[in-house]
DNA sequence: CGCCAATGGCCTGAGTTCAGACCAATTTCC
DNA sequence: GGAAATTGGTCTGAACTCAGGCCATTGGCG
C-alpha cells in the first residue's frame, strides 16, 4: 500500500493538512476564476467584464497576467473584445445544454473530488443559509433574492435554467455577508455545474427543486434560520441522491 | 462611498464571487502554512518534519522554492536544521502563553477577518463532526480520537493546552474524512489561534471547553451524527461569545 | 574500516510574473 | 468637428519560481 492521502486505518494529520500550495501559474488561476464565473452565470450572456486594470486589481494579479488569461477566454470562445471608450469585454458563451453524454470517463481521483464537493456542500450551503436567515436583510437585498429566485422559476430553456440556477444559489450565499462561505460556495457549485451538465433533465426534478426554491425563500425572508437550514439540506440530499447516482 | 466588498444596501455578485488569485509568492505561502502547523501542534515542539524533498512534493513546490520558506522559519526560530542521514528539520519553537496582551490594535479589516472565522467556523467545524459521527470508523482511528481527547485534558500548561486543542479539532475535522472540510478546518483554527492568544486563560473555561470535548467525542464515538453537531456548535458558540467579547 | 544511503546545501538556465509606462482605438461631450 | 476620457494593446527590465543535477555531511552496515 501507498501513502495515499486517506489511509482506511490510520489518519496522518499533517499529510491531511498540509495541502498543495497555490499552483504556479497564475494566469491559469485567473481563466478557472472568469471561466466559472461566466459558466455559473455570474456573468451572462451579453454581459460586459470589468476593465481589464479593475479585474487585474480584483483578482491581485499583473494586468499582463490578466491579459494571459482574457486571452485564453477569447480563444476558448467565451468572451469578445472590443476596444476604445464603451468597448471592453463581452461575454458571448452559450450556456450549454445539460445532457447525459459525458457520464462515465471520469478518473478515480475526479470522483472522489466530486463525492467530497457533495458532502462538503451539504455542510456548506445549509450553514450559508442559515446565516443568511440570521442576518438582518435590508429591502435591497430581499429584492434581490426574489429576483434571484423569478429568474429560476422563470427559466424555460435548461441551459438558462442550470445558470440561474447556479446564481441563486451564490446569491443566497453572498447573503450571508460571509467572504469565507461565498468561497466555499462558489468552488462547490464550480464542481456541481460539472457535475449537473452530465444528467438528462427532468421536469419532475426542476419542478421539485424550484418548490424547494421557493420554501427556502421563504423562510430566509421570514429570518427562520434553522427552517432555512433544513430546507437547504433537504435540497442538497435531494440533489445528491441525483448525482451519486451517476457517478456510481 | 467607494465600492466597499459588502455594501449594506446592494449585492454585487460577481464583486463577492471573484475573490484574489493566490498571493504570489509561493515561498510566502509555504512559510504560512508550515508556521500554522507548526503552531497549532501538528508539528509538535522536538518532532522532525518531512524530508525536504517530501515536502516540496506534498506542497507541489519546487525544492528551491520551499529552502527559501525553511530558511525563513529557521530565522524566525521555529525550527532547527542538522544535516546528513538522520538529520532534517527538528521544531524548535516552544509554544505561545495566551497573554491578554495584545488585545486591541488590530485594524478593522483584521478584526472583519476574525469575525467572519468565527461564523464559518460555527458552520464547518460541526458540519465536520457531523460528517465524522456518520462515517465507520475503524479501531485504530477511535483510538487516535481517544488519544487527541486524552491530550487535551492531561495538558496542565496553558500553551500545551492551546496546541492540544487545535490538534484535537484538527483530528475531528480529519476523520470527516473530507479533504475539503480538512482545509476549512485548519484555516478557521489559525486564525482561531491567533485570536486565542490574545486572552487570558481561565481554569473555569478550560474545564467547561474539556467538559464539551469529551461529550463531543461519546457522540462521534456513538455515532450520533446530529448530537455530535449539536454538541459542536454549542461549544463554537461558547467559544465565540468569549472572543467577540475580545475584538468589541 | 570502507561503502552506501539519506539528507541538507548549492548552482544553472529557462519560463512566469510583476510594475509601470506608453501607444492605439473608440466613444462621449462640448 | 475637436478635445477629453476610457478602454484595450504592447514593451521592458527586474524579481520569482522551476526542474534537475551535483556536492557535502552524517549515520548505518557489512
């Protein structure tokens, strides 16, 4: 047997907490940031990004490394550039139809991420929404979270569907007022919005998950932190029986 | 007003998705993480940490790169280098006393950053004992759990006590047995140090915390999967309600 | 004693990233 | 129409990081 990260017997703390230091290349850490962020809908369709010195300052990083990386976008066809006053960048990927094609053929160590992605957002997202029904919410932001969750319900083509999805979800996230939850979050939903492209589309489903939707509204608005809790719960073991199953 | 990260009124997504690429400078972030090792007892004091070549595997860093972050901690005293066959790196660092010293002083940004670690760690860390009471676990790990607990209560000197009890949460969050849960677990309780340090140590809330523990552990040993998470977030609270006191 | 293995110490050449300045295109506004 | 502002496009020299090889020191083993 090999030192594998998780032996079945023993637990080797530092080999569990001594983690990979950040990649070198921080070009690529900025495509993974933007191309998830327009995968997930952050950015929509049509959409313009900031200027490339506001994104280069966001993201801590050298314009020259930015312009790498918006690069890499344009040549992947998710992004348009257009230059002078009233230019910049437009988001111009189609947001891709869910479908059941690319179910299997994903290494042990990818399914094991994506086994851990589920159980780490069971924790997660329920704790954010929690969070959330705690804080004090003022009429912009409750606004906000009702659009979020029209746009979901509103949503008539599944790619749409998958993206509003996504956004409400970061949405409720971004609520909490917690930078540490939006980051945990924000890297789940990454993994999910892999996962979820991989299953065929059920109406049933839809429909049962905008029903939990709009309970879980529901009870951020009337600041119900545990009801908001169980429900997200509820959501994520729901859509987790889905995906287990597809990668089983 | 400037374009603050978390206005109270409006939420801008893609501001709070969008989060800085890794600060670089990898041997920055070496030095970080094995200095928080090194302080929250994964390394305890006398231990000999990995070969230098191991490391820089584990921490996906090029060998150059992590004897610049060795070099550092050498400097700083934490640890201590001896050449050839059965020689290495040994932890020199004897660890802190809490000390109500350096109580305020920190800016509001770091004081924000505190925060927000205290409410994702009432989040992560029983959502992680959560997880643990679910899974199967082995004797040898019941064992290794036992022994954290045992470690915690014989500690008689403060700084032991602290190191004891990191560890011992450390050792929670690693039988979860998810790796994400392991890296929010470990960043919540660095900062948790720090934060700890800053306090004086009274016998009344060791006892209490030791009290807690040790009922966390029946449950996780049980395999009670939400008393373990109620226990948990009690203890969270506990422990939060001390510290906001601190930062206020 | 002499060899071998393990470990830290050091060097080189190539690739990345950075900060900042300057250029070019295009829109907005007078 | 023309000036100004905004935005992307480009260049340069310095600093950081990497991969890999080689050297130096120490302890174990035959």
């Amino acid at each position: 047997m090999s030192a594998s990260p998780s032996e079945a017997a023993g637990l080797d703390l530092p080999e569990a907490v001594l983690r990979p230091v950040r990649g070198h290349h921080a070009f690529e850490a900025c495509v993974e940031q933007l191309a998830v962020a327009i995968r997930l809908g952050v950015y929509p369709r049509g959409s313009t990004l900031p200027p490339e010195r506001a994104l280069a300052a966001q993201l801590r990083v050298s314009r020259a490394t930015l312009r790498e990386a918006m690069a890499a976008l344009r040549q992947a066809g998710l992004v348009e550039t257009r230059r002078g006053r009233g230019g910049g960048t437009v988001v111009t990927l189609k947001p891709r139809t869910p479908s059941a094609r690319a179910a299997a053929r994903v290494s042990p160590q990818r399914r094991a991420e994506w086994l851990d992605a589920l159980e780490f957002r069971r924790i997660v997202e329920p704790g954010g929404a929690w969070l959330a029904a705690e804080t004090d919410l003022g009429p912009e932001r409750r606004e906000q979270l009702e659009r979020a969750l029209a746009d979901v319900t509103a949503a008539r083509r599944p790619a749409e569907h998958r993206q509003a999805d996504s956004r409400f979800h970061l949405t409720v996230a971004a609520l909490s007022g917690s930078a540490r939850v939006v980051e945990a979050v924000t890297s789940v939903q990454a993994t999910l919005h892999e996962m979820l492209l991989a299953i065929p589309v059920l109406d049933a489903n839809i429909a049962h998950s905008d029903r939990q939707h709009a309970s879980l509204v529901r009870a951020l608005l009337a600041g119900r932190p545990d009801q908001a809790r169980t429900v997200m719960e509820q959501h994520c073991d729901d859509t987790a029986a889905l995906l287990r199953g597809l990668v089983a």
